[in-house]
C-alpha cells in the first residue's frame, strides 16, 4: 500500500490490491436522513471503486446517532473487516448537541480500545444545515467518501 503523501480522496484501485473478499459494514442514522444518506451514498461508491464487493457491504440503519454505537457493537459481532459509523448532528438551541456529540464520539472510541475490527466515525458535527450539505457531496466534498478511505487503510494497518 504506497499511501504516503497522497491527497486523501486520490486513492485509486492500486493502492488496496485484492480487496474483493474484504466485507465491510455500515451503520448509519436515519436521523438528518438527507445527509446521511449522501454520506452513505459516497461511502458506498467508493468502497466499490476500490475493489469492495458490493454484496459485502452490509448496511444497517439506526434511528438516531445515539444509536450508532449499538448498531457498530452488534456489527462488530459479525464477520466484518470494518464499520464505518455514518450520522449527523447539527447544532440547536438545547444542549442536546453537546450531548449526543460527546456520548457518540467516546462510545465509537470505546468500542474501538475493545473490539478486534476497526469502527470509522464519520459523524458529522455541524452548526447549520448548509455545513452539513457541504460536506456531504458539497462544496467541501463527502466526508463519507474519507470515511471509506480510512476503512480500507485501517484494514491494512498491520
């Protein structure tokens, strides 16, 4: 795997040989559904361009992020190379937020110090609407997109 001073989303089939028995899983929150799913969307096509078999992308949907870290506990459970945690939290006037940001960001580092497979956050964390349309497919890119890319390097870590 020759990654190195790559730009991040230039990856291309090269740098992950034989990747068509790797199974990946993906979790992602119907909350926000309209990014989420751009999220998942990008993942998803960019796993394939990478050599993923699409029949071994196995995607579960949760109601909400706080409900991520369940869903990626009981994928962790299957015969899984990587999850990739997908959701969507965009700031109100409550603390809400603060919350749910803190509660899901320490249970995916949790589950990654105990369980044996790599769990990919690729929650997104925005103030408004328009920061989350934009890096989900926007201006900015798809975060979904990194999301996959950092799956297929953590598979390779060793």
């Amino acid at each position: 795997m020759k990654l190195r001073g790559q730009h991040f989303t230039k990856i291309t089939l090269e740098d992950f040989p034989n990747l068509e028995k790797n199974k990946i899983g993906i979790v992602v929150s119907e909350w926000n559904k309209d990014i989420t799913s751009n999220l998942l969307s990008g993942a998803q096509e960019k796993l394939v361009e990478l050599g993923i078999k699409n029949e071994n992308i196995k995607i579960s949907w949760v109601p909400g992020c706080f409900e991520l870290v369940y869903g990626c506990k009981e994928l962790s459970k299957q015969n899984l190379d990587a999850i990739i945690a997908i959701g969507c939290v965009i700031k109100g006037e409550t603390d809400h937020y603060d919350f749910i940001c803190n509660a899901v960001s320490n249970g995916i580092m949790q589950l990654n110090i105990s369980c044996t497979v790599p769990i990919i956050f690729c929650v997104l964390t925005d103030h408004n609407k328009n920061q989350s349309l934009a890096r989900s497919g926007g201006k900015f890119g798809n975060k979904g997109v990194e999301a996959a890319i950092t799956a297929l390097k953590m598979i390779y870590i060793n």
